[in-house]
C-alpha cells in the first residue's frame, strides 16, 4: 500500500484501544513502530478520538506485540515479530471494513 492510500483507507471507528508492546533493541520491533506511527498519525486518529492507544516500551527482549480492542468486544493480537507493518494494517483495515458493513446492514 502506498502511503497516501494507507491513511484513507484506516478507519480507527470501531477500535477502542489498541496496545503496542515492544523492545527497541529487538530486530523484529521496526515493523510495530512503523505500525504505531502509521495508525498514530493524527489523520487516522481522527477517524476516532476516543480510540486509546497505549504504548508499553520493553528493554527485556520480548517479542513485539499488537493488540486491537473493538468496541464489540472482541480482540485482535498480531505477534508481529515476523510480520510487516503492511501485512498488519492491512488485517487491521479488512476487519474494520466489515464490521462497517455490518453496521451499516443493521
């Protein structure tokens, strides 16, 4: 995804906290800062300002995580250590997606 198209595309409506765990010194923590970054962005944040966002920086060699609260409930964890910033939002952005429709089926 292209930058631009990233930031239209996230919609944080239905997200009511998301969690970012990370050690910076672990190779596999870039990826969850670019994720942080991204979906921090004030243009994404906007799309809910009530939405949370916690960041919990490690210096024990965790592996990096992200949890995705939505406001039904129901959670989302990426173990991200092996997975892009891309690959995550791009999960985060279908998901969010559906429940749009679901909601807007109601």
């Amino acid at each position: 995804m292209a930058a631009r198209r990233i930031f239209e595309e996230i919609s944080l409506k239905f997200v009511k906290q998301i969690q970012f765990q990370f050690c910076p010194w672990e190779k596999y923590a870039n990826e969850t800062r670019t994720m942080l970054t991204v979906v921090g962005a004030s243009k994404v944040r906007e799309t809910n300002p009530n939405c949370k966002f916690k960041t919990t920086v490690k210096h024990d060699g965790s592996p990096p995580r992200v949890l995705v609260q939505f406001d039904d409930g129901k959670k989302l964890l990426f173990k991200s250590e092996h997975l892009t910033s891309n690959e995550m939002i791009s999960k985060l952005v279908e998901i969010c997606k559906t429940k749009e429709a679901v909601a807007l089926n109601q």
